[in-house]
C-alpha cells in the first residue's frame, strides 16, 4: 500500500464495469470496503470481508446508508443530479471524501480535444431534477451529457472541495457488455481480410477498466481532489497501431471515412472506438490527460487490455457470444469491401 492507513470505502454500484475492479484492488490493498446497490447483480466471488448493502437510488431506497461514516464514497453508476442530491443529504457530514465517475461526454463541443477548463453541456430543461431514466433514454441520450454536468455540480454543492470529479472516455476491457472495444479482437481473431475504418493515423482513446479503477482507489489513497480526464494512453495512439498491436499480422483494408459514410456505416456503432476526426466529434479521441498522468494514472498496453477482453467474452455463455453489441456481422463487413473493391 502507498499509505498506511486503512480506508473505509463505500462503493455506489459495485457491480458494473469498473466497480468489481475497484472492490478487488481495494481489499488486496487492505481497506474495508462496503458496496451499496440493488443487490440483483452481485459477483460470487467478492472479496473476503466485503460488506454489501441493500437499496434502490432509483427509488430513493437510502436507508441503509444513514447513521454510518466512510472515509471516501465512490459514485460509479450515477446519471441523474436527484441521485447525487438524496446521497449527499444522507452522507452529509458522514462522508470525509467524495469520487464522482463523470463521463468526457459532459463538454459542449467536441471538435477540439477538450481539457478539464473546456466549456461545458448546458441543461436546458425546466427542472433537472425531474429527469428520470425514462426520460433520459426518450431523448435519444441527448441528455446524457448535460445530466451527468449537473450530477458534477450537485456533487460540489454536497462535498465543496472534498469533491473528486473522474471523466473517463471509452471504458474497456474485462467486463464490457457493450462490445464497443472487444469487437476489434474478436474480428482480427476471426482472420481475413479485415474492415478498417478511415485511416491508420487517426487517433483513438480507451481507458482500461482495470487501470480506472485501480486508480480511482489510488486516488482516494491519496485524497486527489479536483477534476480530470481519464482516458488513454499517456501519449497519442493511432488506430492503425491499436490494430497492429492487437495482432501484428491482421489483414487490414483501410476505407475511408467518407466513403463509409456513403455505404451507411456509423462511427462508433458499425465501427466501435472509432470517430473520424474531422467534424463535430472530431476531438472526442484527442482528450488532454496530461492531469490525471500527473496524478498518477497509469496504463497497461493495449494488447494486453485486448486479450484480457477477448478472454472474458470467449467465457460468456454460448448465448452471449453469438450476438455480439457491437460492430458489423460478417456479412455486412462483407459487402462494404466489395463496394470499396468495384468502386468508380
């Protein structure tokens, strides 16, 4: 451990993504951890000592927390302020530090690699606290980004300065149910001749979940306060050389952005992790993480954080793994390159 007292942490969620990584690294290093959610998707195999609460944020199910004190709470799973508000009544004076896992998504304008001064989504709602899920997702999740700014600035109105504000960009790795990474190893572990979106110079961005969530713990080790931009590497990664690095042998035919754009094929969805970058998005994958790299985040390479994600997929029942979340089938992959092929 790099101090020596034992934290208690309680954890909102736990059961995501980044929260069982974050449950695990903490025990390992010798805090007291406690998780707090639904109760609905609980892993087997928590640590030894683990505590789990019972409650419905959704539902305003905060009993369990009243009446006791941690050290640090970390927020992973929260999109609506009215969350952040009925935590902190509850956890006001109880709590010493509080971490709020943002998203990159909160900036106004991504056509410009943001840094954490960079303007800002705006609600422009009647009552931000009247959101509810069900109205999130009827937006189209155009309210994602605005939502989740109001979350940020509910949680300083809670915690003032003790306040730690993480915006992670595209999280990866073990665990991911959305496939929106773990597509690109499993087509270049299918073989042939493979799709690959615009050019091999255009840069992608990606945070391993095991390295935010090791590092979020790191962070509360050390009381960092403030806000940062978490995403990676440390330096910028093409996406040619994410491919390569993946597997160095892969047969990669390179299609431009506008003519995918012509044949129908989505950035992001078709083609996961990949924005082209010109346009409105353009600098959605330049992000400035040069604070979170002072702060201490680190990054394990992304072959690495690619088998990983492979292996966890090829675990998934049979079910699972044939339908896959994300990217194009085979099929479709199949008649875009024979477009690019007879093309004029």
């Amino acid at each position: 451990m790099t101090q020596k007292q034992s934290l208690r942490i309680l954890i909102l969620g736990g059961t995501g993504l980044t929260g069982p990584h974050q449950v695990r690294y903490a025990a390992a290093r010798g805090h007291q951890v406690t998780v707090f959610n639904r109760g609905r998707t609980q892993p087997v195999d928590w640590p030894a000592g683990v505590e789990h609460l019972t409650g419905d944020r959704l539902t305003g199910q905060l009993d369990a927390l009243r009446g006791r004190d941690w050290d640090v709470c970390i927020d992973n799973p929260t999109t609506l302020p009215s969350w952040v508000r009925d935590a902190g009544q509850v956890l006001a004076g109880h709590v010493s530090h509080y971490i709020f896992i943002s998203t990159i998504s909160v900036y106004a304008n991504l056509e410009q690699p943001p840094n954490e001064s960079s303007r800002l989504a705006s609600y422009g709602g009647p009552d931000v606290y009247a959101e509810t899920m069900d109205t999130l997702r009827a937006s189209g999740m155009q309210l994602y980004g605005p939502l989740k700014v109001a979350c940020e600035q509910e949680a300083r109105r809670q915690f003032g300065d003790a306040t730690t504000i993480i915006r992670p960009g595209l999280i990866v790795g073990t665990g991911d149910q959305t496939d929106r990474f773990t597509y690109w190893p499993l087509r270049l572990a299918r073989g042939g001749e493979v799709l690959a979106p615009g050019t091999p110079d255009d840069p992608v961005q990606v945070i391993d979940a095991h390295d935010l969530a090791e590092w979020t713990i790191r962070v509360a080790e050390q009381r960092i306060t403030g806000t940062f931009n978490a995403t990676g590497p440390a330096k910028t990664l093409r996406f040619g050389d994410m491919l390569r690095a993946i597997d160095p042998a892969a047969q990669l035919t390179w299609v431009p952005a506008d003519f995918l754009a012509q044949q129908g094929v989505k950035p992001w969805s078709d083609m996961p992790a990949w924005v082209p970058p010109q346009g409105e998005m353009g600098g959605m994958m330049r992000a400035d993480v040069s604070r979170a790299v002072a702060a201490g985040l680190t990054f394990r390479p992304i072959a690495q954080t690619a088998r990983d994600a492979l292996d966890w997929f090829r675990s998934q029942p049979a079910e699972r793994q044939a339908q896959p979340r994300a990217g194009l089938s085979a099929a479709r992959e199949a008649e875009v390159l024979q477009a690019w092929r007879v093309r004029p």
